[in-house]
C-alpha cells in the first residue's frame, strides 16, 4: 500500500503568497500616507507666507513718532501692494482715526 504524503510545500506556497500580497497593499498604504503627509506639508508652506503679511499691518500703525498721514500713506501702500486687502485697509484706518 501507498501512503499518500500530504504536501507541505503546497499549504506554505499558499501561505507565502498571502503573506507577500498583504504587504504589497501594506506598501500601497504606506505610500499613499506618505503622498498625503507631503501633500499636506506642502499647502501649509505655502499658506504660512500669505500669513505673516496679514500681520504686518499693526506694526505699520504701531509707530509712534510718525504723524497721522505718515501713517495713513503707509496703510495706503500697504492696501496698493497687496499686504492689506481693503476690508482691513479700511479697519486700520478706522482705528487710527478713532485713536
């Protein structure tokens, strides 16, 4: 009589193909994460710039030994160059005014 050998090689064959699929769609994910995170460090460098130009304004009026249209020229120029948008050109000049 025969005795008919299982196959072990077969099941690890099986086995290691299951293995070697998970972590290709475990390599996908880290790829896309990666993507994302540049993706995200990206927009915040670019958006950090526009930022700082917002905050200009306030030192510009915070000077104190220029005269009121010294200072209103340079909220203009500020307005002209694009730091201020008009919206706050108009609250700086509000309140240097009331000050």
């Amino acid at each position: 009589m025969f005795v008919r050998r299982r196959r072990p090689l077969m099941g690890a064959a099986m086995m290691g193909g299951a293995v070697m699929a998970g972590r290709a769609s475990q390599r996908a994910q880290y790829r896309e994460q990666d993507q994302e995170q540049r993706l995200q460090d990206l927009e915040t460098q670019q958006a950090a710039p526009a930022a700082p130009p917002a905050q200009a304004a306030p030192a510009a009026t915070a000077e104190g030994g220029s005269s009121m249209v010294e200072q209103l020229q340079q909220l203009a120029q500020l307005r002209d160059s694009g730091v201020l948008s008009p919206e706050e050109f108009e609250a700086a000049k509000a309140k240097l005014i009331g000050s």
